[in-house]
C-alpha cells in the first residue's frame, strides 16, 4: 500500500509572493485534492535577517485570496508542526547530531583566511569554485576530539564516491557524477543549520512524499538526496517545475525588474481570482491543447504532473486579459457592481458610501462595460467619465466636438430636445435622434460624434443611448450646454 500524498509549498518570506511560488502552491494543492491527500504550508524563516512579518502576512493573505489556503500549517496547526521552521531549532539540531554520528557530514576546521584563498586559487586557474575538501582527510577520531576541545568548525556534507540519479517526475532521470556535487555546508559555526539540511529534515518529518517546486532547485535536490540516503530515510518523489519567464521573452522573470511578478500586483490591478488561478494553472501545464477556461474543480480532475512542459512557461497578460474578460463578462451583475465600487471610492469618484444617485449610476455603468472589462481597476479608466464633475475631453474627443463649424449649434438644440424627450428605452431614445437629424438635414453620423463627445469627454466607450442613460436627462443636457459652451459660437 503506498502512503497517502503529502505535499507541501515551502516559500522563504522574504519579500512578496512571487507567481511562480502561487503555481507551486497551486499545483502541490492540485495533487493533494486530486488523492485525497495533505497540502501542507512551511515557512522557511532561518534567515533572520531577510525575513519580515509582512512577508508572512502577504504569503497567508495571497494564498488566501486565491483560495489556496493550506491543510496544515503555521495558522491552521497541525500534527507535524510547528510550520515554522524558526520554530524547530531543536529538532534540527538533534538530526544534525545523528547525521554527524551516521558520517553524511564531517567537521570542517578551515579559516576563512584559508576558504578565500582557495577561491581566489580557482579563480585564477580558471576551475569551478567549490571547497576542496581538505578537512575531508581528518580522520574521523581526531576531527571529534577537536570539536570537543572547543575549536570552532562548521559541518559539510559527506557526499559520497560514485553517481546520484533523480528520477525526476518531469524531467526523467538526471544522473549526476557525484564529483560535482560541493560538500556545502549544512550546520553554521554555532550550530544554526542551512535550508538544505533543514528541508530534507522538515520534509521528512512531515512525511512529505512529492516534493514539487522549482527548477531552480535542482541543484540542490542533489545534495538533499545525498542527506536522504546519509540518514538512511526513504526519499520522496520530486517534480521540478519549469522557469517562469518573462512577458516580452526577456528571459527569466525578475523580482527586481518585473512587477507582474507579484501576486499582489494581479490582485491590486483586480484581477478575479478564480481567472488569475486558472491562468496560472497554465503556465507550464496543460490539460490538452485547446482547453483553456477551466474552474477550481475541473483543474483538480484533470491535473497531471506528467503534463508539465520542461521549458520554460512565459507570462502571456494579454491571455490573462482574455480569460479574465470571459470570467467577467459570466459573472452576476451584482458582483460587477460588488467588486468596482471600491475602484471608484478609492479614486475618489463616488462617495465612500455612495448616495441612492452614485448606486445607479455604479449600476449602470457596471451594466454597460461588463462585457469590456478585463480587471476590476480598468473602470476607474472606462468610466471616470460618469462621475467627473467637469468632463475632461480626449484630444480625438476635442476633434470630434469641433468636427463641424456648426457643431454647437447642433449640440445646444440637441438639448433642447432632449430636455423633453422620454428617456428611459434606449431604443426609443435613438429612433428619436435619428429623425432629429433628419430634419435638421444632418446625418447621423454628423451628430454621434460630437454628442459623444460632449456627453464623455471620449472617442470611444458604451453604445451612445445607453451613455444618455447612466448620465441621466439632466447631467446630459449639462453636459451639452458645457461642451457649446467651450467651442463657443
Ligand atoms: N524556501 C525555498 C524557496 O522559497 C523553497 C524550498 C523548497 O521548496 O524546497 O525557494
């Protein structure tokens, strides 16, 4: 019987939450629901000085935001806590011990005099820099005695004569030539053990069985196997997933130069979750090669490891922009209205608890540009226009006002007009607009334009007659007024 899955996403708060960590996370939550297994959350917190609460807090709250949030775990507990790893010093330390006893690391007694001047040797013989492996040669007993006679050392791994072979579940088999795996450190001067000592200890301990992260790993999954096998422990299953790169095929995707590489840069943007999960899903994945839109569950059902490209994944945002509009525009009116009201509280166009006005108006404007929004931030851009006090005009929207010489002859009889037409069918509204044209002689293309115009500030947006409705009859003859006003004449 094999052992019920385990895995677990184990980022280093150390900054924001990065895209690729929310697919690591989604893809271990993927393999655990699809087996009925454990998503577990471990926060790898050693380095004090990088760390920052905040960090913590963005990684719950981004994990949370996407629906990711953990079975076990540094908030919701668990049997194999604590999920800290700043918490399990103690347990490190006597695993450091046996490890020593089992011979996967030896003493190492070199200054740092001593280190600098072998890097400094390699550089200029033009070799890779590694540690040369001179306390290697201590014998065991003399090592032990000068431990214990107080002389300051750290303890590197013991890596073993002959190969190591990763089956790994998306690369296949990677066979390495053990020469080049370092003899890194593990266990600092003073005891404080190094993350690749610490994950192969914690996901032992936690009984993980997958360990799928990023190909940035690799290298450090060998010495962790070397670990595995010092302590005599069966070693997980390991997936490697491919870089994430960036838009422009700029290379990898940058922390420092790449703002999109931040989840938190989607949800600020409003991006809806559940299209912001589903695209990441397929960075690097796929279910087939047509398949795209796919919910929560169907992305449980269908998920394969197997299925993981091993190139890189580049972030397409214009598909994220797609699949985002098609979520929106199958959403509830109400959750439209929902989730843009706070983009428009925060740029200060309507109040902080809109008046009964400000709610129609949300709910018009939510109506007609449902079908045009690809996150919940672009309305402040879509819209402002409804809210603006003075409407502010597009230099294309300028032209189109000052199309005709006569245009604000046309525009304040437009208005006129309107002052007394019924205004509540669009439709209606229009067949009206057409025959006033048609007796003044004009096109209706002679009036679209500039009526836009005035009544926008725009070139572009909603169909005309729904623009006259989410304005309202008075804003609209207003605004006409305003615009004959500013062209003069
Ligand atoms: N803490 C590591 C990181 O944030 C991940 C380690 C792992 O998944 O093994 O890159």
């Amino acid at each position: 019987m094999t052992s019920p899955v385990r895995v677990r996403f184990a980022p280093s708060p150390t900054g924001y939450l990065h895209v690729g960590g929310a697919r690591t996370a989604l893809f271990n939550f993927l393999v655990a629901r699809q087996s009925g297994g454990t998503y577990i959350l471990r926060l790898e917190d050693t380095d004090t000085e990088r760390n920052t609460d905040a960090s913590v807090r963005t990684i719950y709250e981004g994990l949370r935001w996407i629906g990711l949030d953990p079975d076990e775990g540094p908030e919701q507990g668990g049997p194999k806590g604590p999920y800290r790893q700043s918490e399990r010093d103690a347990l490190y330390r006597s695993l450091a011990d046996e490890l020593l006893s089992r011979g996967g690391v030896y003493p190492c007694f070199c200054t740092k005099e001593h280190l600098s001047a072998m890097r400094e040797r390699q550089i200029a013989a033009r070799v890779t820099q590694r540690y040369d492996r001179t306390c290697r040669a201590i014998p065991r007993d003399d090592a032990l005695a000068r431990v214990k006679a107080g002389e300051p050392y750290t303890l590197r791994l013991n890596v073993p004569e002959g190969e190591t072979l990763l089956p790994d579940l998306i690369r296949g088999d990677v066979l390495v030539k053990n020469e080049d795996i370092e003899d890194i450190i593990l266990v600092r001067t003073g005891g404080a053990v190094v993350y690749n000592l610490a994950v192969v200890f914690d996901d032992h301990h936690m009984g993980v069985t997958h360990v799928i992260r990023g190909e940035d790993h690799l290298t450090n999954t060998f010495k962790q196997l070397c670990i595995y096998d010092a302590m005599g422990w069966e070693r997980p299953k390991f997936a490697h997933l491919p870089l994430i790169l960036a838009p422009a095929g700029e290379g990898k995707l940058s922390k420092r130069k790449h703002p999109e590489a931040a989840l938190e840069w989607y949800q600020k943007k409003g991006y809806p979750p559940e299209a912001l999960l589903n695209w990441i899903c397929l960075l690097g994945w796929s279910y087939d090669d047509k398949t795209e839109i796919m919910t929560r569950d169907e992305m449980i059902a269908r998920f394969s490891i197997e299925r993981i490209v091993k190139s890189g994944a580049r972030l397409n945002l214009e598909k994220l922009d797609w699949m985002s509009g098609d979520y929106i525009r199958r959403m509830p009116l109400e959750r439209v209205i929902a989730e843009i009201t706070p983009y428009l509280v925060e740029a200060g166009l309507v109040s902080a608890s809109p008046n009964a006005d400000e709610i129609e108006k949300i709910r018009a404007v939510a109506a007609a540009e449902q079908g045009r929004l690809r996150c919940w931030s672009q309305i402040v851009e879509l819209a402002g226009w409804v809210f603006a006090k003075d409407v502010a005009f597009e230099a294309k929207a300028e032209a189109n006002l000052k199309k005709r010489p006569d245009s604000a002859d046309i525009l304040r009889a437009y208005a006129a007009g309107l002052a007394v037409q019924a205004f509540d069918d669009p439709k209606a509204l229009e067949a009206w607009a057409r025959a006033w044209a048609g007796e003044r002689g004009l096109g209706f293309g002679d009036i679209v334009h500039p009526i836009r115009a005035a009544l926008t500030g725009r070139a572009q947006g909603p169909g005309l007659f729904d623009v006259h409705r989410i304005l309202g009859r008075a804003a609209c003859v207003a605004r006409l007024e305003a615009a004959a006003a500013k062209i003069g004449g």
